[in-house]
C-alpha cells in the first residue's frame, strides 16, 4: 500500500510493505533553513501504542552517554536525512506516522511543521501472490541485542531461528502441510534438497498418502551428495517418484520451487531464490514468492515434467523449455508471465536487459554472483535516473588478479555515476566505531554469504511496476544451462510495495556496513549536525535524486 500527503508544501510519501513501512519526504527548501532534523512517531490503535521511532546518532550537546548499541528517540535527536524506514512493523495493521521538522537548538528542539499519513500494513497471504522474505542479516545490530555472540544453534528454544527465518519457514511448513491425501499433490524442483526439517515435512506428507514427486540436482558432487545422503537418512532413496537431473554434468539443475496439484489441476506455485537448506533459509538473504494462479502453476508443471524426461540431447529440452515459456513480444502486459530454463539462445537475458535501460524512475536490481556486462551496460546508459545494486561481492570470481582489478575499476565508474548507488555485503567488525556493537556471521552459508536474491524491480512506485523474480542470477549460464525459472509480474502495486521494502532494508544494512572499510577505529564520531546538513539534498546530487524518488515529487 501506497499513502501521500502534503501540508503547507511538507510531502510525506508512505509505502508499506509486510514488515516494512518506508517513508520518503520533501520539506521545501526555502522552508529549511535552521532545520536540525525530523522526527518520526508511529501511532498503532490495534497495539494500543504510540511512540517516537529510534536513531544511533546524538547530537554531542545532549549525548546522555548510553552504552554502545543504544537507540535515541528521534524526537530528542532526529533524522537528518529524508528517507527513513520503520523495520518492527507487523504484517495487517494500520499505523498512523507522524513526521515533524524540527528547529531550536539541540537542547530547545521546536516544531516547525508536521504531516501525518494513516497505512495499513500487507498481510503475506493477501491477493493470489503472497511473499515472504527471511531476516537475511544475521550480521545485524539487533540479532547482538537479542542473542549477543551466540551462534544461531546456540541459543535456546530456536529462538534465534525463528527470528531469522522471519516466516519464511514457517509458511512453507504450511504450504506442504496443508496438502490433504486424495486430493492434493506436490511436484518439487530442487538445486539444494537436504535439509532435515523440510525433508521431514515431505516424508510426513507422503506418510499422510499425499503424492509427492520431486527432481534435484546430482551432477555435481555438492549438493548432488548431501542430496543423496539426505535420501538415504529419509528413507526416500528408492521413492518410486524421486527424479535426478544427472546431465548434463557441467550444469546445474537450479529451481526452488513447488507446484500444487489439487484434483489434477495445478493451482499455485511455491518458487523464489530460497533453496530448500538451513543456510537457504535462515542464513542469506532470500524470498519465497507463491503465485496462486491456475495459468502459472500450470506452466511450472509442464517446466516440471519436462525436466524429468531425460532427453537425450540437451538442445531437445532447451527447445521445449522456449516453447513452454516464450519471451513476451510487444509491450508487456499487466499480470504474471513465466520464463524458465534451459534456453537454446541468450534473448532472455537481453530481455531482462531492456526491461531494465528502459526504467524511467527507478531500477533496482539485486546481484549474487557479480554483475553481467549486460547490466553494466544498463547501470552506464540506462534511462532511470536512480538506478540502485545490491551486490554479494563487488565482482565475481577470477583466476588473475590483473583481471579482478579490471572489473573492480569498472565497477568503481559505474559507482562513481551520480545516478548509481551501489551497496556490497559487509558486517561491523569491531566494537570501536560510533557506539556500533560487533556483528559476526552465522557461518551458514560460504559461497553467498550476505546476498542470494535474485530480482529486479523497474519502476516500483509508479501504477505498472514490474518485478522479475526467481531462481535466476541474471547471468549466461542461469539462460542457457542451468535449468532455472523466473516470474515477470507487472501491474501489481502490492507485490512492488513488498520487494521495493526489502530491498531497501537490505541495500540500507550493507551500505552502512560497506562504508566502515573506509573508516579506521580510531576515527572521531560522526555526529548529529547543526550546520546546514541538508544543502546536499538539493541541487543535482545523488541525495537530491533519492529525496525526489521516495518523496514522489
């Protein structure tokens, strides 16, 4: 949901996802001078509360001198920026946010103008596309609150998992477990196929009398070995309806997802970037996206039965991928279309690419494995004048060093482009910088330690957004080997609402964290200002552009 309204030429510009309100704003500039800040309260009637959100910057005159890690009212030590995000909204619920300039002194803080928006919050399973993202930053200010050094496994009653898993799992322990015997089936696709709590969802619902097919990867030895392990400990090694995707072997066999067959016909489909393993779940970031539409979920089932038919040549399933799942011609239309793969040529890719140049107010996209010099391309030349990356690594993997340094230095002018903001995965490593607490990783992941998700979003705030979302990094190989799958969903305002909010939460952690490596410890504190901190949000600057964007003017 969507919200804007403006007093006295004060815009504030709400948008609320499931756990994610943002809110972007505009305070004329004529109207700044003396501005020290905003603060933003939240009103919840249904929680019975009302309060003033939190901020880690003081100002130095009335620093009360709390320990490391602690939060200060913004009423008493505001935002100085023009964006912020409340992350402790709860799914189904309406909050009214209140944001107020303020003036004075630091010590005589004053109100000088204020507007007010009322938003309820989605519900994950509202709509026929409900979305649940994890946590995804372990790493994190508030997991050290919550839990201090203990790894995840450490902390009692699966408490920290649970606050990682964010109802990721716990909706897909629903999906399987509502399936009922004689009426419902589940055909799975699966890359990583080992975790023992999923797999004891499924053994449960095939002992239930629920048909249950699945094919997963085993061509290379990870995960086609803990995979196979993970058979033999179920007992599900010799499943009449157990498929291995065994070729060809220099490829992988990518999906995540889950179709839904209730009386023979298929009705929704679990997919997304999340594998079905402890680090898929509650280690990177991930979402899980289920389509509940006939039209869809058929599609993923003939993807599914076309996988499993072992043809003896590679181009013959990559022919009946493309025919299954052809490229939208034309200007695409509103709703939700398909493409999977393996495909026979890279058009796909090129598809994506154009989708993306053609952004005419915001490009967001995130990058597992590096960017694809298609996307470079975009990020130089494309159309939108904020175009913003999340990125696991700055830049993929490379043999020579001469050839790393090359692609670091082309990504660093691509940065360097004032419509360009970059984030790269990182974590506070030290206890010694601005009162931040040291964060450490939960060691569930190693080749994707911060970002695995897989998506793009054009145009998010406008009425047509586009989201393209799936099991697919955006690269050569997720186009023409690897079997994978992608959704394109354009139109849909609330599924934008959600992933445009998570995407932000996660873009703002790292680009926090990333910033640090240019910091030392010993580098003084970096204040709340009483100078004229917002001049750098207007004019032609990188915080002008993002001002413009949220605030929608």
């Amino acid at each position: 949901m969507r919200k804007s309204k403006t007093n006295n030429g004060f815009t504030l510009n709400v948008i609320s996802g499931t756990y994610v309100v943002m809110m972007g704003w505009h305070l004329p500039e004529n109207q700044c001078d003396g501005l020290l800040g905003f603060s933003i309260h939240r009103q919840s009637p249904t929680e019975n509360e009302a309060f003033f959100l939190k901020g880690m910057k003081v100002f130095p005159e009335t620093d009360p001198g709390f320990p490391p890690g602690s939060m200060y009212e913004t009423s008493a030590h505001p935002i100085q920026g023009f964006q912020w995000s409340d992350y402790s909204a709860k799914p189904g619920l309406s909050y009214t946010y209140t944001i107020t300039a303020l003036k004075g002194t630091p010590a005589n803080l004053q109100p000088f103008s204020s507007v007010s928006v009322e938003i309820t919050t989605e519900s994950p399973e509202n709509g026929n596309q409900d979305i649940y993202f994890n946590r995804g930053i372990a790493a994190s200010q508030e997991y050290v609150r919550r839990f201090g050094d203990l790894r995840p496994e450490e902390v009692p009653n699966n408490k920290a998992f649970e606050w990682l898993s964010r109802g990721l799992f716990e909706a897909l322990e629903t999906y399987i477990n509502s399936c009922i015997p004689g009426t419902d089936e589940l055909y799975i696709a699966a890359y990583e196929f080992y975790y023992d709590k999923v797999l004891q969802l499924i053994k449960d619902a095939i002992d239930r009398g629920v048909v249950v097919k699945f094919v997963y990867d085993a061509r290379k030895d990870s995960p086609k070995l803990k995979n196979r392990e993970a058979m033999v400990n179920f007992g599900l090694d010799n499943y009449a309806f157990k498929f291995e995707r065994t070729s060809p072997k220099s490829y992988i066999s990518h999906n995540k997802f889950i179709v839904k067959v209730t009386n023979g016909i298929a009705k929704s489909v679990w997919t997304g970037g999340t594998n079905f393993s402890e680090g898929g779940i509650y280690g990177h970031s991930n979402v899980a996206h289920v389509v509940e539409d006939e039209a869809t979920a058929q599609k993923f089932k003939q993807y599914w039965d076309a996988l499993i038919e072992k043809p003896e040549k590679s181009s013959t399933l990559k022919q009946r991928v493309t025919d299954i799942s052809p490229l939208p011609t034309g200007t695409l239309t509103n709703g939700t279309h398909t493409i999977f793969s393996p495909r026979k040529v890279i058009d796909a890719l090129h598809w994506y690419a154009d989708l993306a140049k053609n952004a005419t107010e915001g490009l967001f996209m995130t990058f597992a494995f590096g960017m694809n010099d298609v996307f470079k391309e975009v990020y130089e030349n494309g159309q939108a004048p904020f175009r913003v990356a999340l990125l696991d690594k700055l830049t993929r993997g490379f043999k020579d060093p001469n050839d790393k340094i090359a692609e670091e230095n082309k990504m660093q002018m691509l940065r360097n482009k004032k419509e360009n903001v970059f984030a790269v995965g990182n974590f506070v490593r030290t206890h010694k910088i601005d009162g931040w607490l040291k964060e450490k990783l939960t060691n569930l992941n190693f080749h994707v330690r911060y970002v695995h998700n897989k998506f793009m979003l054009i145009d998010p705030l406008s009425d047509t957004p586009i989201v393209v979302a799936g099991s697919a990094n955006f690269s050569s190989a997720s186009t023409l080997k690897n079997d994978e799958n992608m959704v394109v969903v354009k139109g849909n305002t609330r599924v934008a609402d959600i992933y445009l909010g998570e995407f932000m939460r996660l873009h703002t952690h790292h680009a926090f964290r990333e910033s640090l490596a240019w910091r030392k410890p010993n580098d003084p504190p970096r204040p709340l200002s009483t100078g004229d901190w917002w001049e750098d949000y207007y004019g032609d600057t990188p915080r002008a552009i993002r001002r413009k964007f949220f605030a929608r003017i």
